[in-house]
C-alpha cells in the first residue's frame, strides 16, 4: 500500500477501462444500426414512460443524464393509459420490501401489447393472476447475507469485471422460475470477496435481473427493487451506477443506445489532498470522465482551470495554491446535464480535527443515540447496526454496553476540557455516572467487582449476564482513570475493584486471559482455579481480547504502586511477545498489532525495558510499511475471512477478503489505533508513531460522514474503500458488518485519539501514584470472599512416561462415596487424563476415551449411584470391549475392537473432569479412596470387592501406573505405584481417617451453586473464539 501513486494509476485505469469497455461495446453493436439526430441535440428522440409510486425520481435523474425526456405515470395508469407513445415503458415497485407489486390483468395485456410491437419493459418485484408475462414467483425471501452477481457477459454487466459484486444490504427478492431462452443478467448468492466473487458463484443461486423474450420485445424482470438503488444506499455506487445505466441503455429502441452512451457524461472529480488541506499544500484537481472528452472547470470566482489528460479518461489540472477558506470547483462536459462540484476547505490541521470533533460530539446528541435524555442520564445506546434497509436507514441498537458507554464519556470529558463547554463534561459525567452506579456487580462472589457488559445489573444473577474479558477490561481501564483523573477516591475503587478481578483470574504461568463470556461460568467456580486452567497458545495471545485486561493492571500499578498488578500484565505481554508473529487474530493483524500498542506502550513505561521499545518497534515498521501514502489509511491485512462461499457469513470476520483490498476497518482497527499509535509515540519518543498517527487522523477527519441523515452526519461506518473513496467492504462477518456504526470501539475510540493529540496526552499516568491503603483494602474485600467461593478441590498428577503406557488396553477404577451435590451436577470427574476418563452425570456413569482412528468412545449406564454410600466404579477396555464396572458387576459395554488409545501430555486428575478447561471442568464432592490406573483391563476379581465391600487394598503389580491409598494427611498425592508419580493438591482438599482403609481423600464445596445457575451455561467453546461473544 506505500506505493500509493502506482495503486492510483491501477484504480483510475480500471475505472476508464470500464468506460472505454462499455464504448467499445456500443460501437460493435450500433455499428449498422439507423442514426439518430445529431449528439449535441439537447434530448433523444425518443420517450420513456416511467410508472410507480417509488424511486421515480431517481429513474427521472437517471435518463436524464442519458438525454432521455420520460413522463412519470401513477402506477394505476400502467393498465388505463395506451402506451403507444412510448419507446420503453419502466416499472417501479409499490410495496418493496413486503409486499410485490401487483399487475392487474389490464396492465399485463397493455404490456403484452406493447411488447408485441417489439419495444422493451421493465418491471420489478412484481406478480400477476394473469399468466403470460411475468415469470411464476414465490412469497418474498429476505436475503441478510445474499449479494447480487453481475453476469458480465451480458449487455447489463458490459464494462465490469467478471463476477462483480452489488450490495444490496438488507433486501429482498421473489424467488423466480426461469425461463427457456431468458438471460440472467444478475444472479442472487452467497458469495466471498469484496469486489468480485473470489470463488465464483456457489451450487444455490438465485436470479435477480433476467431478460426475458416476449415475442419480438424484451422483458427486463427484476426479482427485488434495483430502483431502490439511490434511496437504499447500494453500494459500490459506481458499480450500480454502471448496471443501472446499461439497463437503462439496454431498454432503449437499438438505433439511439450509441446515441445515448455518448450522451452520457459520467463524471466522479476530487481534490487531492481530499476535504481538506493545510495552507501552502499544492493542490490538484482530478477529474474521471470519458476519454478524449472537453472537460471544463472553474472555481467559485470563475477562474478557469486548466486540465490535461494525464491518461485515457483521466483529467488533471496543475498545482493549484490556495488561500485559507473554503473553496469550490465546478466541472462540466460538453455533453452534462448537470455540472459536478468538489468542496475543499484550506485550514490547519489543529483546526480540521476540531471540527471533526465538534460534529463528532454533536453527532451523540443529534442521533438517537442518548435516547430521550440529552443530558446523557439515560447513558449511551450502542448504536446502529449494518443492515441498511430499503429506506437507506441504517437499524438503531438501543443495547447499553459497558466499554462503549465509558469511552463515550471519557471522549466527551476530554472533548470538554479542549473547548472550555462544561456541558460536554456534565454530559460525560452524566453518562459515567450509570456506569459507577448501575452496573458494577456487588455479590461477593467470583462476580464481585466486575460490571455488567451489557445492560444494567438487576439485583440478581441472570441468563443475559456476561463477562466478557476485553470488555471488563475497558471498563476497569477507564472507570480508574476516572477516579484518578478527578480525585474521586470511591470512583477510583470501584475501578481497582475489576482490576482487582481481573488479576485474580489472569493464568499464573503466562498472564493471559481465559476465555470467560457468560456470568456463570464464573459463578461456579473460583479465582484460584480459574487462574491455574489452560489457556490455548492462540487465544492467550490475541490482543483483541488480552489488550485490555492487560492495560487496566498496568493501570491499576500506576495509581496504587502494587507491584503484583505489574507482575501479572509484564507476564502477559511477555506471552504476547513469546508468540510473535505467529499470535492469534481475530479479524486481522492490523487489528491486533494495533491493539497490542496499549499494553506495549505501559510495559516499557512502567519497566523501562528496552525489549518493550524493541517489539513496538517491530510493530511500527509493520504500519509503516502499509500506510498509504496518498489519504493516510491503513488497511486490513492477513484477515481472519472465509475460504469459501460456504463460510461467507457464518461466524465474525473482517471486512476483506485478501490482502492488498483497499478497505479500512473504523471498527476494530483505525479507531484503537487513533489511540494508540499516539500513546505508543508518548512512550517511546519514536518520530514513526507520531507521523502514522498525524496521516491516518487526516485520513479519520476526511471519511467522517457527510449526510442530511442525523444519524450519519458526523460518525463513521466499519468499513471505507479508499480508493473508490466510499463506505464499502466485505458483509462476511455476521455480528458487525460494513456499516456498523458504533458509539464505542469506533466513534469513542477516533474522538479520544483525536483529542490526546490535541492535549499532548500520553493517556497513561506519567508518574506511579502509592496508594498502598488502598490496594490492601481493595485485596482484603476478595481474600474475605475467596473462602466462600464454590470449591474446586483435586488432585492433579503430572504427566510421566508411566502414564503414557496405556495403548490399547486400560482400567481406571476408584472407591467412591459421592454427596448430594456431585450426584446433581453434570460432568463430574472421578478419575481423567483428558482423553480418557471415569465420570459421572446427574448421578449416572460414564467411561470414556479418544481412539487414534475412530475419535471419541463413549459408553453409560442407567443406574443412578447412591448418594454418601462407598461404591467401587470401574472402567476397562481389553481391545474389543469398553466396560463399566459398578461394584464388581459389569453394568453397561460398548464393543468396539482392534482401537489404540490417544494419549497426551495432559496431567492425570482425582476429583475432576478436565479441571484445565474452564467448561469442562467439573468437580466431585465427597469421599475418595483407592484409585488405580492400570495399563491392562483388569478382571472383576482383582478389584476386591465382595457383596459391594472392599476386601483390601491394591497392591501394586506389573500393570499398576498409578497408585493412591490416601494414607496420608501430609501428602495426599503420594503415587504407591512404583513409578514416583508427582502431584499436588489443588483447592486445599481435606483429609479423613474414616476412609477404606487409614483415610481417604475428602472433597468438598464450600457454597452450592443453585442448579438454575448450572442450567444458564452457554455453548462449550469450539473452533472460533469469536463466535461466542466477541467485539
């Protein structure tokens, strides 16, 4: 992307390509057809007749521009009125989306008349009673992910690349049957690419544009509203401007089409710089046309300027120097109906971003998105969603999320303080003020501290309730710089209260994050336990979701001094780096990279190590090397996206489909970079960061929408193509797509970066402030609630050569005495190695274990165990049965010979399902005595049992792998096996001497979580994290 000027000459190529294409075309075609009057006669002799209630306007404007004189018709006058006078008859739709357009049989004969006189019509999304004319068509279809695909081979698609993509948003289609002869001309799809279908058109399609014959004439049937193309905001707009305008050539009597192509005088004319420049920049004026055309222009005084074909349909004038002020150039071809004008605006770049800002905090107001309180007491709505409607409004989303609301008013605070208003405080104050007393989570338990992501807390543990790390991390990050930056003790602890949380559940070997989304997942469990499960190498190290918690500790270390705050975030950052370049990524790696400059920027602060300079560095070149030299943007790079059109629209994605698309990410990237590249500059004092940031702060301050539409006028959308310079990219992600407009993560986000530019902010406090009072009562409030939590006690074994013995056969076997609360509960583990285990469900028994070839094999039984009774349970496989045993009887097998078993480097556990995944991690309540892991399938005589009593214990022989009587208080995972197995006791699990034999393992919960909890957990995690609540 750095060698913008040949990506230019590409793009203003491509774009007189499709000009000349279209004229090449025309020209073949007209080549022996009647001429008609001379070009530069005002209108075409020839009449359309345009009939409907909707889009007549735009249809009007259109034609116009061909030089076309139409006369606009009621919809009802389509069956009264003769249309003989007529040379094409258009027919726009009534009651798009809902409801079809219905022809009465008079109008179907007037058309079936008129098309027998071998003239042609179009007509959309519309059905009739009367057969004949208009193909059989079923109930509306809503098409939220289909996309429109231009058959290029056809006089529609003339002048565009094959499979080229239209947008419809979110529209609607008839679904068609086609007919013998007819010609597609645009085909409905699920299709991946931004511009073009990548992969071609998938198995399922359906037709959007079809030319059917009707006698000698030509019916254009359109499945859904092409006219809706200007009020519905369909993009690329020049994309749909050049199938609109083929159609509308298409429909014309064959001996003006070349008449009415040359006619046409397309013209798309920009400054560069575009929107704004700073005094004595030189500007030029660069105008798309035609080849070979006069192209004229002046500006506001008159004043000709000069453009020369720079090359074939491409116009540009000489530098131009500009005086302060706002300034306008006219362009005109010979042939325009209208001329074309181009605003530019000659000021500083100090004042260019104050007037982004200044629409930017009037667009909180004037939108919607303060609700009915403009003082912003009803705090901030998340904003509007992707799926631009056929009104062109894009949906509001009332939703009250946490992260969006604090960097809202931390926006709008610093906003306040640039211009002296204490209205934009008090609004920032306002809003903040929901936060502090509305949704942080008061219970004191493993929730204690941290906020309601979305909605307000209720009083009570819910099914909605949600957690999300990266979100409590934002909230905790600036609900602390709140406090700090006002002085305001209480609100400062209820911000050290989440960081508090936060560093209990960071891993304790890496730092990182677990996945952690619904609330209960946190409700049954503890601190201790979530902070020692396993964290996947790729998750651990995506910014996306590590980035946040990671700032609120090291800003947790910088307003108090606890050193235990910068421990735990240098650990994290230290994985980060550890995983370098090869990270995790949840919609690009110019997302994550950008994010990953936060928590950078406060490592090297606050340590002073030069690694952390280094990395950034790292990071700096990556940018670097992509910015665009021309408009500043950064683009999407090494997407997460789908490789098929299978995958297009089924989980979250960005907005790209391959590298080198021209598209930037408002959303999930150039708005956290608006922060942080400057933050990274102030840490660093590298020159790189602080240019990067200056070019894309322009790029940010000319792509802010410019629209009579309250809710658009001053934001922007997801997604911008900066070479078409439009609002556009890829609609695979199916939570946030390329319109999203969001009041956090993007809007919040772009004004904060704008404004510590502005107030030479470095975010981060300079110097650590020693609160040690108060990080010691913040600490002594969790370890008061950490004995109360829900107990995960067992015992964990660490993977050995002994263990790995098991092949193809094995037992795992234990005495058991479960209580009340492992008999209720699901998926508690006796004995397990991850691919192998012994558990139980409601009561019920399992076996289980992961074969080399044939996955996962399971076997159950009915019988529920007794509860505080001491039972003897069993699994075996021998190579051709896996067995459960309960009390020495057989009581449930599955045959399934000749499988080897899969084993990992994964530790042994007693008392547990998977204790190292958070959602599998299941843990038994009760007494445990005698477990025996064997690398044969034992026989019932060698469990020693008898009428359902132990006889003696096991003593080890050849098979034995693992070994545990329990005898002892002082070492309760003493291996008697032979093979000095090493483990620990996790949870502080108890000791009892009325076990089998001298003591067994006691298990315990200290707080039964109530069984309308266990019943709220979401879907276990697999394959993409972002598919369980990202963003």
């Amino acid at each position: 992307m750095a060698a913008t000027p040949a990506r230019n000459r590409r793009r203003q190529a491509a774009t007189t390509a499709v000009l000349l294409a279209l004229t090449a075309t025309l020209a073949t075609r007209m080549a022996e057809a009647t001429p008609g009057k001379d070009a530069g006669e005002p209108m075409l002799p020839v009449h359309v007749g345009i009939f409907g209630g909707a889009h007549v306007d735009d249809m009007t404007k259109l034609f116009r521009e061909l030089h076309v004189p139409v006369t606009v018709r009621p919809l009802d006058a389509l069956a009264t009125d003769s249309l003989d006078p007529y040379d094409a008859v258009f027919v726009t739709a009534a009651g798009y989306p809902s409801r079809p357009t219905i022809l009465s049989s008079d109008a179907v004969t007037n058309l079936q008349r008129f098309l027998g006189n071998g003239k042609r019509a179009y007509v959309e999304f519309a059905v009739s009673n009367q057969r004949g004319l208009l193909p059989a068509a079923g109930a509306p279809v809503v098409a939220p992910y289909e996309r429109i695909v231009v058959n290029e081979t056809t006089r529609v698609g003339s002048g565009l690349d094959e499979h080229t993509i239209l947008d419809e948003h979110h529209s609607s289609y008839l679904p068609i049957t086609t007919e013998s002869g007819s010609e597609i001309a645009l085909t409905y799809a699920k299709v991946a690419g931004v511009h073009t279908a990548v992969f071609g058109l998938p198995g399922e399609t359906h037709p959007a544009l079809v030319l059917i014959p009707r006698g000698p004439g030509t019916l254009a049937y359109a499945s859904t509203a092409l006219s809706n193309f200007v009020q519905g905001r369909h993009a690329p707009v020049g994309a749909w401007k050049q199938v609109m305008t083929n159609l509308a050539i298409e429909l014309l009597p064959e001996h003006v089409r070349q008449q009415a192509h040359d006619l046409y005088t397309p013209l798309n004319a920009y400054t560069q710089p575009r929107v704004w420049a700073e005094p004595d920049t030189p500007v030029t004026l660069t105008v798309e046309a035609k080849p070979n055309r006069t192209i004229t222009a002046s500006d506001q005084r008159g004043k000709n300027i000069t453009l020369r074909e720079h090359s074939p349909g491409v116009y540009v004038s000489e530098t131009i120097q500009l005086p302060k002020g706002h300034h306008t150039f006219t362009v005109r071809d010979t042939h325009s109906v209208e001329p074309v004008t181009v605003e530019l605006t000659v000021q500083s770049r100090h004042d260019a971003y104050r007037s982004m800002l200044e629409r930017a905090a009037k667009w909180y107001q004037q939108s919607g998105v303060l609700f009915d309180k403009q003082d912003g007491s009803a705090a901030v709505a998340e904003g509007f969603g992707s799926e631009i409607g056929p009104d062109g409004k894009n949906p509001f989303k009332d939703q009250i999320r946490g992260d969006g609301i604090t960097q809202s008013a931390h926006a709008l605070e610093l906003y306040g303080q640039l211009t002296g208003d204490d209205t934009w405080r008090q609004i920032a104050r306002n809003i903040n003020d929901q936060v502090f007393e509305r949704m942080q989570i008061p219970s004191r338990n493993s929730l204690y501290g941290l906020w309601e992501t979305r909605g307000y807390w209720t009083g009570e543990h819910g099914p909605h309730e949600f957690v999300y790390r990266d979100d409590e991390g934002w909230i905790s990050l600036l609900t602390q710089a709140w406090g700090h930056r006002h002085r305001n003790e209480p609100r400062f602890v209820q911000g050290l209260r989440s960081a508090e949380n936060l560093y209990r559940t960071a891993n304790v070997d890496t730092g990182v994050q677990t996945y952690i989304g619904h609330a209960s997942t946190l409700l049954r469990t503890n601190w201790e336990h979530v902070s020692m499960v396993d964290v996947d190498e790729r998750f651990g190290s995506i910014p996306h979701y590590q980035s946040m918690p990671q700032a609120a500790l090291f800003h947790a270390y910088a307003t108090t001094g606890e050193q235990k705050y910068l421990t735990r975030a240098l650990q994290s950052v230290d994985f980060f780096m550890s995983q370098f370049p090869d990270i995790g990524m949840e919609k690009s790696r110019s997302e994550e990279y950008g994010r990953a400059l936060l928590p950078l920027a406060a490592a090297y602060r606050y340590s002073g190590d030069e690694k952390y300079a280094h990395q950034m560095s790292k990071i700096a070149d990556f940018f670097v090397e992509r910015q665009d030299s021309l408009t500043g943007a950064i683009p999407e790079w090494d997407g997460v996206n789908p490789k098929s059109n299978e995958e297009y629209g089924t989980y979250e994605s960005t907005v790209i489909q391959e590298n080198g698309d021209p598209i930037t990410d408002q959303l999930y990237t150039t708005g956290f970079l608006a922060m942080n590249l400057w933050i990274a500059y102030k840490a660093t004092g590298d020159e790189r960061f602080r240019e990067l940031e200056l070019n894309l702060l322009d790029y940010l301050s000319r792509i802010q929408l410019r629209s009579a539409d309250p809710t658009l006028d001053g934001t922007w959308m997801r997604a911008f193509d900066f070479d078409n310079w439009e609002y556009y990219g890829s609609g695979a992600d199916i939570g946030w797509g390329p319109y999203a407009i969001e009041t956090g993560w993007a809007h919040a986000p772009i004004m904060i970066g704008t404004l510590l530019y502005l107030h030479d902010d470095a975010f981060y406090p300079e110097e650590v402030t020693n609160r040690p009072e108060t990080a010691a009562m913040v600490g002594g409030e969790f370890d008061g609630i950490a004995p109360t939590l829900p107990a995960t006690q067992y015992l964990r074994v660490d993977h050995a050569s002994a263990l790995q013995r098991p092949e193809s056969s094995l037992t795992l076997e234990a005495w058991i005495r479960p209580d009340q609360t492992a008999i209720n509960v699901n998926h508690v583990g006796v004995v397990s190695k991850s691919t192998m285990s012994l558990w139980l469900r409601s009561g019920n028994l399992y076996g289980e274990f992961l074969s080399t070839g044939a996955g996962w094999i399971t076997v159950q039984s009915s019988a529920a165990l007794p509860v505080d009774t001491w039972s003897h349970v069993a699994m075996t496989y021998d190579g051709t049965r896996l067995t459960l045993w309960f009390n020495g009887h057989p009581v449930a097998e599955r045959r399934v010979a000749g499988l080897r078993l899969h084993i990992n480097d994964r530790p042994l556990t007693i008392g547990a399902h998977n204790p190292h995944d958070l959602y599998q991690g299941y843990f038994f309540t009760g007494l445990v005595d005698e477990v025996r892991v064997s690398d044969i399938a034992r026989e019932a005589e060698e469990f020693n049992v008898r009428d359902g009593q132990p006889t003696e214990p096991y003593e080890r022989d050849a098979a034995t792998i693992g070994l545990f009587h329990f005898n002892d208080a002082d070492d309760l995972a003493a291996d008697e096996s032979g093979h000095r197995l090493q483990g620990r006791a996790i949870g502080s699990p108890g000791w009892t001497a009325t076990g089998l034999f001298n003591g067994s393992l006691s298990l315990v919960s200290h707080r039964e979580v109530p069984e309308r909890q266990l019943e709220l957990d979401p879907l276990e995690p697999s394959g993409r994290f972002s598919r369980f609540g990202a963003r």
